[in-house]
C-alpha cells in the first residue's frame, strides 16, 4: 500500500456571510484584488458560508470585472418571499429576525444546542410559509448564479441539518445540485429542504465565516463582510480570531480581510437591503485594490 502524503490544499479563499451588502462587498473586493494582480480566484479550495456561499459560486462561473459590472448595473429583483430577510427588507423586518435569532441565542448552552433550536424554529418557519416559498427561494438563487454546475475546482458551502443541528458541508460529491446547496447556506430564516432533509443558513454551523474548515491549508485568505463579529458567547470560541489562531497553530499563514471605514458607511445599518448593494461592492473594490500589494506575497 502506497504511503505517499497527500498533499494538502495550498491556497484556500474563505468567503464569510453578510447579506446583500456582504455578497456585494465580497465581489468589489475580489474584483479590486484582482485588478491589483492578486488572482484569488484560483485558489485551491473555496469556502462560502451564506452570502458568502453565494460569491462562492458566483466566482467559479463569471470573471470578477464580469461580476462587479452586474452588482453595479442589476436592477432590484422583484419582492417575494423566501427563507430570510429579503434583499429588500425594510428595517422593522431586519430587526425582528435579530430579535428571533438573539432569543435563541440566549436560551443555548452551546453551540450545538443553539443550532438544533435555530433548526427547529425555521422548520416550523418553513411549515408556515409553505412550499411555494421555497420554489421561490429556489428561482432567486437560481437567478443569481452564473451557471448551476459545480466547479471543477473545490468548493465547499457550509449550512446546517435542521433536523439534527448537525453541521453540514456541500461539495460537488455530495450529491446535491449546486443551486440547493446555495439556497440552503442562505437560508436565515425558514428551513430549506433538499429531498427529506431540511437545511438552515451555514452562519449557524461556527460563524459567518466557518474559517476552521480550511484547516490543512498552507495558505488562507478570510474576507469577513461582517468584520469577524459574533453574537455568540465568549466561551462558545465561535469567533473568527479564535479560528485564526487555530489556523495557525495548525502551520497555516493566514491573512483576513475586515470592512474599512468606507465600507462599513456603505453598509449602513442594514445589511440585507438591495439599496446597499451597488456602494458596497465600490467600497469593496476600492479596498481590494489597495490591499493587493500588501497580500500579494500570500498568494504566489
């Protein structure tokens, strides 16, 4: 039997979640990175978590210039409903789902116990909202991929069984079709069901970035829409630096990327408008225009 190592990934991109504003950023970064010679698009493994889950898929189907054109010049899509708060959700909306999540959060002992309450209130959200919703929700994500086929490369999408709190990881061997796979990463709010499973936002699995799953990875660049905040405890070490650490105590080098000032402007208070998308991605992009130089050596 050959006992030749496999050799671990090199380079992984971990793209964190953060709604319409997140997903908006994340593509002005990449595309700024991009421009500055810092090709992050060729990682060896990608790694999206909600909003995150989306760039994920986004950037193995479009070029990053292609894909900030579009977040520039898209209309917004028409209003339904589906699993969380909507890209145009108004501020009263935003604030009840914090409420809703907050109140789970208080009521866990862990994370473990946190994720098998947060599953089982979006399945009973799910139940109320019926299943047009999640055809619905389907389209959307639909939408907003350039193609439904996984990558040849590695891309691995976190969420989270509902029905269990198991936390889950999607790649192309798991037998799910891509566009699933995304729609259950971003589900915040109702259960996404895939065949008799239902599935809940990855953000549910660790954190809105899940960076310990690059663990292994010589190299590992995090872009964190939400800054590498948490609502979690302390002691649940749910938090991004926590990861890094972990990261590199395990010999990864890795380098993150926060919001600058003008990016956070861009934000506002509500992430999960449409309304933040087009400022956001030219916070982004002018970000990663400047940080390209200072990363570059990370990435070659």
């Amino acid at each position: 039997m050959s006992t030749t190592p496999v050799p671990r990934p090199r380079r992984a991109l971990v793209l964190g979640g953060g709604g319409s504003a997140g997903n908006a950023w994340l593509i002005g970064v990449i595309a700024g990175l991009s421009e500055g010679g810092m090709a992050v698009t060729e990682a060896d493994l990608v790694i999206g978590t909600s909003a995150g889950a989306t760039a994920a898929a986004q950037i193995a189907g479009a070029s990053p210039g292609d894909l900030l054109a579009g977040t520039l010049d898209t209309p917004p899509p028409p209003s339904h409903p589906h699993p969380g708060p909507p890209p145009g959700a108004g501020r009263a909306t935003w604030m009840d789902h914090l409420e809703r999540t907050n109140a789970i959060i208080a009521a866990s002992a862990d994370l473990a116990d946190m994720r098998r309450r947060a599953g089982a209130n979006a399945v009973d959200l799910a139940t109320e909202a019926g299943e047009s919703a999640r055809v619905r929700w389907r389209e959307t994500v639909a939408a907003r991929l350039p193609s439904p086929q996984w990558p040849a490369h590695a891309v691995h999408l976190a969420a989270v069984d509902a029905d269990t709190g198991d936390p889950v990881v999607f790649d192309r061997d798991s037998g799910i079709d891509l566009v699933d796979a995304v729609a259950a990463s971003c589900a915040g709010g109702p259960a996404y069901r895939i065949g008799s499973r239902n599935y809940i936002d990855g953000g549910y699995r660790r954190s809105s970035e899940n960076a310990d799953l690059a663990g292994g990875c010589e190299r590992v660049l995090v872009l964190s829409p939400l800054g590498g905040r948490t609502r979690h405890p302390a002691a649940w070490r749910s938090d991004l630096a926590t990861q890094v650490d972990e990261l590199r105590a395990g010999g990864s080098r890795v380098e993150t990327v926060l919001p600058d000032a003008a990016s956070l402007a861009a934000f506002g208070d509500n992430m999960m408008s449409f309304a933040t998308r087009a400022p956001a991605a030219r916070a982004g992009h002018d970000q990663g225009r400047r940080l390209a130089q200072q990363l570059v050596d990370l990435w070659t």
